[in-house]
C-alpha cells in the first residue's frame, strides 16, 4: 500500500493487485484461528464477533478516504494510512499473539432437558 502512494499515475495499479493479493492469501486462514481457539462450542460466537467487528472497516475506511481526499486533493494520505494500519496489524500479531493451539475446555453437562436427552 505505501508503494500505491509514492507511485505515479501509470506505476500504481501493479503495485494494487499485489497489495489485493497479499492480502487475499494472507486472510485465507483467519477465520481457522478463531475455530481453533475458540473449540467446537463457542466457534460460531467468536466467528461471529471477529466477522461483525472486522466489517467496520468496510464502513469507516470509505468515509475517511473520502474525508481525507476531500481535504488533500489526493489518495497519498489514505494509502500511507492503510499501510500504517496494515503495518500495525502486522506488528500485533507478530508480537503479540503467542502459539496458536487448540483450546482444552472442561467437560460440559448437557444443555438438553432431562426429556430430551436419550438415557437408554
């Protein structure tokens, strides 16, 4: 992304599809992280909390670019931005995010009813 903003109006799309296929193989595994983690019983809240909150991005990135443009006259600004973000993103889950391993969980008693659950 910081090469889209130092680059000219005929060198900055190559330099697009790279960043848009660093991310797309970069992002294959996301949601794997989250069902590893979170286990079978809680998978789908967790998936569901990661997907909700990582959509705001697609609500705030297009404001801001287009608050940004509309104040500098020009997409430099937004793409060092995202660059940094990315860049922090990156850095967080180098350093700050340990060994991904399943997570134990203790034994559950069975949320069914007494009627529902089969004894036999």
């Amino acid at each position: 992304m910081a090469a889209c903003a130092v680059s000219g109006p005929h060198a900055y799309l190559p330099w697009l599809l790279v960043a848009g296929a660093g991310c797309g193989t970069a992002a294959s595994g996301i949601y794997a992280f989250c069902q590893i983690l979170a286990g079978p019983r809680a998978a789908g809240t967790w998936t569901g909390f990661q997907g909700g909150f990582a959509n705001f991005a697609g609500v705030i990135a297009p404001a801001l670019t287009g608050f940004i443009v509309n104040q500098s006259g020009n997409f430099r600004t937004p793409f060092l931005l995202t660059a940094a973000v990315a860049l922090a993103g990156g850095l967080a889950w180098v350093f700050g995010v340990g060994r991904v391993e399943p997570a134990t969980w203790a034994p559950e008693a069975s949320v069914l009813p007494a009627a529902v659950v089969d004894t036999a």
